[in-house]
C-alpha cells in the first residue's frame, strides 16, 4: 500500500511540473524578446552555477540535481522558441479574424453602419 502511494504521488507531481513547464514556456513565449533572452540566460548561468555547486560537492544528489537543471535548461532553450512561433501563429490568425469581425459585425456605438 505504501508503495501504491508513493508511485501515485510521484506521478502526481510529475504531472504537476510538466503543467508548470507547459504553462512557463507559453508565458516566456508571450513576452518581448528581450524579455525571453533575459530569462533564458539567467537560466543558462542557473545552470552553470549547478555544475560549479557539483565540482564542489561531488555527491550523487548533487549529480541528480545538476542533471535535472540541465534538463529543464535544456527544455526551455528548444521549447520555448517553438512556443514563439505558435504563439506568432495563432496571434496573426486570431488578429486577422478580429479585424474580419469588426468590418462584419461593428460595434454597436449608436452610429449607422
């Protein structure tokens, strides 16, 4: 029983920090560029800053966390950019079908169309 639980936390955390993945890459995606390379940075030198607290330490747990930073390094160097150009994507569709809704169906301000 206590084994069926654990698994089961784990999976729930698991999903939990695959959500918050997801949802960090659409916000960093929807920022200025400068903005995401900011962040993307700080997050590069996060992980280097892992590597240099491993070379000190040089324990198994610390090897586990330098990994996982590098990982998640890893992850948001590729998925932000691919998040970008869906974001680009989706927001030139969605700018495109409110102008064609705003010639089609005006606004009521009390003038004659």
């Amino acid at each position: 029983m206590m084994e069926e639980e654990r698994d089961r936390m784990v999976a729930e955390m698991s999903g939990k920090i695959e959500s918050l993945q997801f949802l960090l890459k659409v916000v960093i995606a929807t920022l200025p560029e400068d903005h995401r390379t900011y962040i993307l940075r700080r997050l590069s030198e996060f992980s280097r800053s892992t590597e240099d607290e491993l070379a000190r330490k040089d324990t198994d747990p610390a090897r586990d966390s330098a990994a996982a930073v590098f990982d998640t390094n890893e992850y948001f160097d590729i998925r932000v950019e691919e998040e970008v150009e869906i974001f680009t994507d989706r927001d030139e569709t969605y700018t495109q079908c409110e102008r064609t809704s705003a010639t089609h169906f005006p606004s009521d301000t009390g003038a004659a169309p």
